[in-house]
C-alpha cells in the first residue's frame, strides 16, 4: 500500500502530461520554446514570474483539506488559498483551475480564478462522507496555471509549461481503516510533506498544510 501511495504522487503528473498533450514530444517542444505560453515577450504577466514558487512576486497555490484520509461519515472539506499571486489571477493575467483526478482516472476540470485569495476559500464540503456517492480509492488534485481563456488539460495552455503546475494533494476515501493510518486519525503515516501521500525514503521538503476553513 505504501508503495502504491508513493507511485500515485508521480503518475499525476505522467497522466496529466500524456493526457492534457495529444503528444508527449509536440508538449516538451511547445513549452520550452519562446514561443510557448508565457513565454514570449508579449505575453501576459511576463514580467510577473508566474508560476515560479519561489518568486516573490509569483503565485504560490495551496490546496487545503481537513483531513487527508476520509471515511465513512466524516466531514470533507476541500479549499485552496493563494498565499502568494492572489492579485495576478484576479486582474485575469493568468486563469486558475483545480484538476481532479477521481480513482477511475477520470478527470475533471474546476475553474477556480473567482476564488483566488490569500484566504482560504472552501470549495467542496460534504457533511458526511458515503461511498455509494463518493467511491472508494484516491483522489489526486492539482492547481493549474493556464493563459487567459486557458484549456487545463493541453499543456500548451499551462504557464510556463510544466511551472503552471502550482499544487498536488491527494486524499483517500475508505469505508474501512487503512494501512497507512494506523491510528485512524485521518491523516496519512510517514507523510510529513503534508499532501496525502507516504513520503518517499529521501523524504519531501514541501511547505503545504492543511486544515481548510470557511472564509
């Protein structure tokens, strides 16, 4: 189990890249240009570094869950904040969008530029979890940087190509206690980077957190 949790971290990206491309060379070639979204000169928000984490005027993305791992009857609670950028998303600069990937691979796609904002905003809330509506199995999600007017799923729309990927988390739903929550608290073992899934054994300096709350 907790070497399944480890590969699912990595396989979103492999899958959002295979997926969102139609080809895998046409994607590389497209953001590494200076030609590519957010590449070129006129391009909007050049000069702001978006997409770069550890720029001071960039946007930073993350994605805030109560728990990490929900059973049946528990509070879910899903919000994002941007503790960084807020004000690039809203002026329209660059379009934000939560991509989930369901158990299934099924994909889904949440614009999210209306909710950018230092402050936590919640995004889904389930009062008690059911797995005859919510399945069973791990749910992987991402924040994603696309041009104005952007598609999410074409990696020639990401900002700054693989950059406009902001933010992973992953949560689990299970009827039944997990392996890798050994004290049922919620929260996954040996995760100390803090987004759903076991760190792998050189560890995980992220800086995400948790705990998402009404605005």
């Amino acid at each position: 189990m907790k070497t399944f949790m480890r590969q699912l971290s990595f396989s979103w990206l492999v899958l959002m890249v295979v997926l969102g491309l139609g080809g895998l060379q046409t994607a590389y070639a497209q953001g590494n240009s200076g030609n590519a979204p957010g590449k070129s000169a006129m391009a909007p928000g050049k000069n702001k570094n978006l997409g770069h984490g550890n720029a001071s005027d960039g946007i930073k993305a993350i994605i805030q869950a109560n728990r990490q791992i929900f059973y049946s009857g528990d509070l879910l609670e899903i919000g994002v904040r941007f503790p960084r950028g807020a004000q690039l998303i809203q002026s329209g600069e660059v379009d934000a969008w939560l991509v989930i990937f369901d158990p299934d691979a099924a994909i889904t796609a949440v614009p999210i530029s209306s909710e950018a904002s230092a402050n936590t905003k919640n995004l889904f809330r389930i009062d008690e979890v059911d797995v005859e509506f919510l399945p069973e199995g791990v749910y992987q999600m991402g924040v994603v940087l696309t041009v104005p007017d952007g598609d999410p799923l074409d990696l020639a729309d990401w900002y700054n190509g693989l950059l406009g990927l902001q933010a992973v988390r992953g949560i689990t739903v299970s009827e039944t206690l997990l392996e890798i929550d050994e004290d049922g608290d919620g929260m996954v073992d040996d995760d100390t980077s803090g987004d759903g899934f076991v760190d792998d054994d050189t560890g995980d300096d992220s800086d995400d957190d948790t705990g998402a709350t009404t605005p």
